[in-house]
C-alpha cells in the first residue's frame, strides 16, 4: 500500500496524542512533569525488514508487549534502552539512581513496574487509533521480555508482519532523558484500513 505524506503525518498525530495520554499518568505517578518530544514514525514493509534490522542493530531492549484484535489486528511493543529503564524505574519508584544503572539486572519487581508503565504508553496510542476508527479492540495481558527489535519482530506470526511502524520518541522526567519507542507490527489488511479510515477522516475535515 502506498504511503503519502500525509498518510504518515496522520499516524505521528495519533501516536504523539496517544504517548501524550500516557505520559499524563506517568506524570501523576512520578509526581513530575512529563515533555516529550515528537515522535519520528518509519512504515516498514516486509522487503525492509533487512533495512530496519541493519538500521537499529543488536541492543536488547526491556520490551513489554500486548496482542490486539478486532476491527485490525497485530502486535503492540514499548520498548525501552535497559539504561532508560532503570531511570524510569527511579523515577517512578523514588529510587536514587546508580552510577552503573545500564548494568543492573532487572529484579521481578522491576519487570512488573516496566509492564505498568508499557501498558499505559501502549494503552494510550491504541485508544488515540480506535478512538479515530470507533472500533473495539480486545487485547491480550501485557508481557515482559528483554530482546532485540528484529527478534522481537521475529516473534510476531508471519501473517501479521507485513507493516512495522516505528515510533521513536524521548521522554524528560525531573530533567532525565528517557528514550522509548512504539513498535506496532500488524498485517497489511489491517495497516489498510488504519490508512483508508484516517484518510476518510481528512476528506470529512476538508468538506
């Protein structure tokens, strides 16, 4: 399916207003205000697979994941540098920050904490999408696990991995930059009708 310009300006929009939603509750759980920056978002097809792989490389992520089904269906990721975990995890726990945060193990406890905060960033871009297509997804509980991005997109059944959407973004909490992405992976029916109905949207706008 092509992709135009503003067929991707679209999705940065509804990804940008769905990490703002959930950076809001971050912001109350922290206590702290939340910016963000906005969000750089790539459409990968099958055939660049090879390209996004070369493009991002090897370093495993702390990545909690949700399946998601109904109007579209695929895989849902936040996924987060092990460094801007234990950071987010200070931040959200009170605790105080280590020098050789990147090379803490990741307790139980911090998992669970991780999957608190995916869930929400994940939570609010979905809402922001169904809200634009008013449809009803049904999601699966969320997972933990730590991975690359191309072995997190392997995991994904080959039926479903025909449109991988980036999204990169950085959060900055209490001055700390925090880097998380968005990494939706979904078969190109669905990705269609992502694009069709935002495009149905725009033409109602311009009416």
């Amino acid at each position: 399916m092509e992709i135009a310009p503003q067929d991707l300006d679209g999705i940065r929009e509804l990804v940008n207003i769905g990490v703002g939603k959930g950076a809001g509750i971050l912001s109350e759980m922290t206590g702290s205000t939340i910016e963000l920056t906005i969000p750089e978002v790539s459409i990968y097809t099958p055939d660049e697979f090879g390209q996004l792989a070369s493009q991002i490389g090897t370093e495993r992520y702390s990545a909690i994941s949700l399946d998601f089904r109904g109007a579209f269906s695929g895989m849902a990721y936040s996924i987060i540098p092990a460094d801007s975990a234990h950071i987010l995890i200070d931040a959200i726990t009170g605790e105080e920050p280590s020098d050789n945060g990147a090379e803490r193990p990741f307790t139980s406890i911090h998992a669970e904490t991780l999957k608190e905060i995916g869930n929400i960033l994940i939570n609010g871009v979905m809402g922001s999408i169904t809200n634009v297509l008013k449809s009803q997804l049904t999601y699966s509980l969320p997972s933990y696990c730590e991975a690359d991005i191309p072995s997190l997109i392997q995991k994904v059944g080959q039926e479903h991995r025909e449109a991988i959407l980036l999204a990169e973004t950085h959060m900055f909490i209490r001055n700390l930059n925090i880097e998380g992405k968005i990494l939706m992976i979904m078969g190109s029916a669905s990705f269609e009708i992502l694009v069709e109905r935002m495009r149905e949207i725009s033409r109602d706008s311009e009416a």
